[in-house]
C-alpha cells in the first residue's frame, strides 16, 4: 500500500485495481508472501494457521449505499469472534476477494461450525496451492 493509505474514518478493504496498492504490492498479494509477517503472530500463539480472516481495528465496509458500516455489525460479526483468527480460511479460498464482509462472514460461520482437523489441513493445503500459483489476487476460482 501507499503511505497513508488508510487515513480517514476507518480501514477499507483493498478493492480490484485499487490506486492504494503498488505493483509490489500486487505481487506480494498474489502470492500471499505478504503475510509472512503474520507468522510471528501464530508462534506467539496470538492466530492460528486457519481460520476465520483477523480484521484491523477500526476496519469498516461501505453498505449498498455508500455508508459506512462498522464489522461488528454485519450479521455473522460475533460467531467468527468466538474462534482465533487464522491466517487462511474457508472464506480466502472460496469467495471472490471483492465479497462483501456479510458474505464472507456466512463463510466464516461454516468454518466455526465445521471446525475438525481434517477441514485444517485441506485448506491449509489448498493455500499453500493457491499462493504457488500465485491466485490470492484472482477475482474468478482460485483453486
């Protein structure tokens, strides 16, 4: 991202050629290496490797007509809260990158209500396919 690109009244979500992100950027995205960072955060024990996505402080979703809409209000918001954030989940492999949060909240609820060991190796498999293909920016199937 650029520098200040999140100033304002709360964190967006980076949208499809959105003018915040370099090219590096956009690489570094495609091929999830961008979250290597994120790795400290699971040996502190503060994620998990799946999960439902962490959300930043203060992020925000803009509804249908253009108003803003804090997290903690989309339906789904609280049940995703009961379990440690991952790294990847249901919702990063199977919905478009574009969804909006309510959607891939319902995704999130499935993963919380599904949650087995089995289910955490299949999607950590099908990320580390999707970041060698470098997908994590497609729009269309990842896998």
């Amino acid at each position: 991202m650029t520098p200040n690109s999140n100033e304002g009244p709360g964190v967006r979500q980076a949208a499809e050629h959105d003018p915040r992100v370099t090219p590096m950027g956009r690489w570094l995205r495609a091929t999830a290496l961008d979250e290597l960072p994120q790795l400290l955060n699971i040996l502190r024990g503060d994620m998990s490797f799946v999960g439902p996505r962490a959300l930043a402080p203060r992020e925000i979703e803009v509804n249908g007509h253009g108003a803003s809409v804090g997290l903690d209000e989309i339906p789904g918001y609280e049940v995703r809260q009961r379990v440690r954030p991952g790294l990847t989940g249901i919702a990063q492999i199977y919905a478009r990158r574009d969804l909006p949060r309510r959607h891939k909240f319902r995704y999130d609820r499935l993963y919380v209500n599904q949650t087995r060991f089995g289910l955490d190796l299949r999607l950590f498999a099908l990320s580390l396919v999707v970041s060698l293909r470098g997908k994590w920016e497609s729009r269309g199937r990842k896998v």
